[in-house]
C-alpha cells in the first residue's frame, strides 16, 4: 500500500458567511496523478490553495506527511509548488523568472549552471530555443509563453507536489500540448501532481484518476 | 518691461560666473533638502509597506491618518517643530534652531506622509498573485516584503520623486525653521522671496531658473518611471 501525502478531513472554507468548500473525505497518495474536476464555483481552486498552504481551512483537519503543516506553514509550504490559473510573472526578465524559487531557497548558481537548468526546464515545457526567451520580459510573452514560463519556473524546483489550477484553460493547443507533456513527465518522475481542469485531453494525457468535485459535496 | 528683462540677463550673468551667494543658496538648498529626503525615506517606506501589505488591528485608522497628514499646512508643521526646537521648547538644548538640520526636521515632517501614504498605496496596487506567487516559490517574510518592494520600485521611485518635488520647492518650513540666514539656510525659496521683496530679480530669476530645471529633471524622471512601470 502506498504511503498518503494528504489527509483530509471534514476540510471546510467560508469566506465571509458563504461556504465555498466542504470535502467530507481526501486522500491523496505519493507519487498519485489526481485530476480535480467539478462544475465552476465547486471549490476546485479553494482545496488547490488549501494544499499548497496558501490558506488554512475554516474547519477540518489536513495531515501533511513531508512537514507538519501546524508547526511551520512554511516548511510545508516549501514542499509544494503550486501554478495560479492565471501565473502572474515579476517584473523580471523570463530566465529570472524561471529561476526565482531557487533564489530564494538561498541557491546560489553559477551563470553556466543557471543557463543549464533555464534550458533544460524551458525545453521541458516546450520552448525549442530557451535562449531567445531569455532575457524577455513578461509584457513581451504571449498568454500561452507566460504559462508555460510559470510552470518552467515550478518545475525547476523539483518539488515532491505540483499544483496545478487549469493550466490549458487560457492558452492555445500548442501551448496546452507541451504543458500536458511537461506535467505527464514530473509525474512519471515521481512527483506527486494535482490538477484541477475541465480539459478531457490534459486529463486523458495525464492518464490521471479523476476526483470530482460537486457542489452537492459528494464524499470523494 | 525692461526691468524683467535686465533681470533675467543678470540671472544668466549669476549663473555663469557661479556667484559665490547663488551656489552657497543653491548648495542649503541641496543639503537640507538631502537630510529631509533620507529621514522621510528611512522612517516612510517600512511603514509604508507595513500599512500597505501588514494586516493588524488599527492599520485602517493610521493609513487615515497618514492620509489626512498630507494636507498639513506647512506653515503649521513650522509652527510645531519650531516649538519643538526654540530654546524653551523640549528639544531646544540641541541648538537646532535657525540650522540646516532644524530646517530639514520640519521638511522631513513635510515629506513623511507623502512617502508614507503613498508607498502604502504603492504596494496596496499590487497584484495579489504577486504576493500568492512569491509564497508558492518559497518565499520567507523577509523575501516576500522585498520582493514585493521591488516589484512596485516605479511607483515608489515616483513617490521618492514627489516627496523631493515638495520639499525642495517648499518655503513655509524653510523660512520659518531655517531663519533666512545669508551663507547659512537661505534656500532658493526663502531667496527668491526676499530678493523679490527687495525688488531685486536677478538673484531671485537666476535662482527660479535653478528651481524649473530641477522640475524639469523631476518631471523628466516622473515619465521615465512612468514608461518604465508599464513594461
């Protein structure tokens, strides 16, 4: 049987007096590929938010099984990388971009070793040429390279969680094609991927098992 | 007519052979103005982030505060300073009184708010998936208070910008705190005012002409943050 990297129960989110979570039951398994779907407004993004620690839940209990979640939010934090629906880049140029999340676990990379990586996670996430993307910055991106771009600089961290809140919805087929891989590919690697999506192809592609949302608050 | 243009070739005359009383106005101006700016920017941008970003109880009040300070009239902050600073006020064994630094106290009370209110608003401006961003790669509070500092630098560069704007061409504090005092704290304002007092304009012209170019510099500095924050 494989270990649990989640544990939720009675996980409930209100913000004010409306209830836009209530997930009796997760479970979510090392190593699992999970595909959260679910009609708008169900909560997919809320229970995304909650996991990454972004925000804790109003009621129910969630069990971290690589940091205690209770003790330090932000060790836990730092276990999981999470892509908003729309990735909000910095003002810096793309390859600072991709590699801030190492700056700021306090790497210090030297340029070849830098430029390394920048291209290998931008190959990953289907730029042919990282280097002409370099030193662009986000104004000069198009809607599906500024994705793609958030979800190299995830991936760079190679973290045991990936997040992900409909990463195909805004760009075009080309784009959604390369993330699907790129996603397909650090799930065979082993990390731990969560993505919530109305896509049927990026689910098929993925090869996830589903776990859908309702608003009638199915266990699931 | 002829006076305005006998001044305004006197001024030119002031500036080109750099009269030793101009570039000593011009010099006060700069250093008073210089004190102000690095008091109001030290204390005014950490709480200006904090009223901005920080979520703790009373933060609506001061940010209300800090707004309403904006219209301070600076003839009153004189007032308050100077009663601060005179020999019977609480801080008067400091001898501050008619200096460059008393003078520079009362405009960096001036500037306070600007650099305060602002910054807040700066950072309040923000987009909020900054903040989420930042946290998902890993942020500590430190980091995200930096970053976030320095994603917002255009507008805070324009808020360091017009606080300068007021202080340099403000001459309420300057007059009242600093006295006027020839080779001392006579500032641009504060000459131009006597000088025009005494009907004589070429200092004061060839001083405004010093004002209008730091304008132009400011406002030239104001568009290029500008062009820049839109990138």
């Amino acid at each position: 049987m494989t270990a649990l990297l989640y544990e939720g129960v009675g996980l409930i989110q209100r913000y004010g007096e409306r209830e836009v979570l209530n997930l009796p039951r997760l479970e979510v398994e090392k190593g699992a590929v999970l595909a959260l779907t679910g009609p708008n407004g169900c909560g997919k993004s809320t229970l995304l938010r909650i996991l990454a620690f972004l925000e804790s839940p109003a009621a129910g209990e969630l069990r971290f099984t690589l940091a205690d979640a209770v003790q330090s939010g932000e060790a836990a934090r730092r276990q999981v990388s999470l892509l908003l629906q729309e990735p909000y880049l910095l003002r810096m140029n793309v390859q600072g971009n991709v590699l801030l999340g190492l700056r700021l676990r306090g790497l210090r990379l030297s340029r070849p070793e830098a430029g390394r990586i920048f291209e290998q996670v931008m190959w990953d996430v289907g730029f042919a040429r990282p280097k002409d993307f370099a030193d662009r910055g986000p104004a000069e991106l198009s809607g599906g390279e500024r994705q793609r771009v958030a979800l190299a600089a995830r991936l760079a961290l190679d973290l045991p969680v990936l997040l992900l809140d409909e990463p195909t919805a805004n760009v075009d087929a080309e784009s959604a094609r390369a993330i699907a891989e790129a996603v397909s590919a650090a799930g065979r690697r082993g990390t731990t991927v969560l993505c919530a999506t109305h896509d049927p192809a990026l689910i098929r592609a993925l090869n996830a098992q589903e776990l859908r949302l309702g608003r009638a608050w199915d266990e699931v | 007519m002829h006076y305005l243009l006998d001044g305004f070739l006197g001024a030119l005359r002031l500036l080109a052979h750099l009269d030793a009383e101009t570039l000593a106005i011009i010099s006060a101006t700069l250093r008073s103005t210089g004190y102000a700016m690095t008091a109001a920017l030290v204390l005014g941008l950490p709480l200006g982030f904090l009223l901005g970003y920080g979520d703790f109880p009373g933060r609506r009040f001061f940010r209300l505060i800090s707004d309403t300070l904006l219209a301070f009239p600076t003839v009153l902050i004189g007032l308050l300073v100077y009663a601060f600073i005179t020999a019977r006020g609480p801080l008067g064994h400091l001898g501050l009184l008619f200096t460059l630094k008393g003078m520079a106290i009362g405009q960096a009370v001036l500037a306070l708010p600007i650099v305060v209110s602002w910054t807040a608003q700066a950072v309040e401006d923000l987009d909020p998936r900054c903040r989420q961003t930042l946290l998902t790669l890993g942020a500590k509070a430190r980091q995200l208070a930096l970053y976030s500092l320095w994603e917002c630098r255009y507008a805070v560069l324009m808020v360091c910008v017009t606080a300068f704007g007021r202080v340099i061409t403000e001459v309420g504090v300057a007059m009242m705190l600093g006295g006027n005092i020839r080779y001392s704290t006579r500032t641009m304002t504060t000459a131009i005012a006597l000088e025009t007092s005494k009907g004589e304009f070429a200092q004061g012209i060839a001083l405004g002409l010093v004002l209008l170019l730091m304008a132009f510099v400011v406002n030239l500095l104001l568009a290029l943050c500008r062009k820049r924050g839109r990138t």
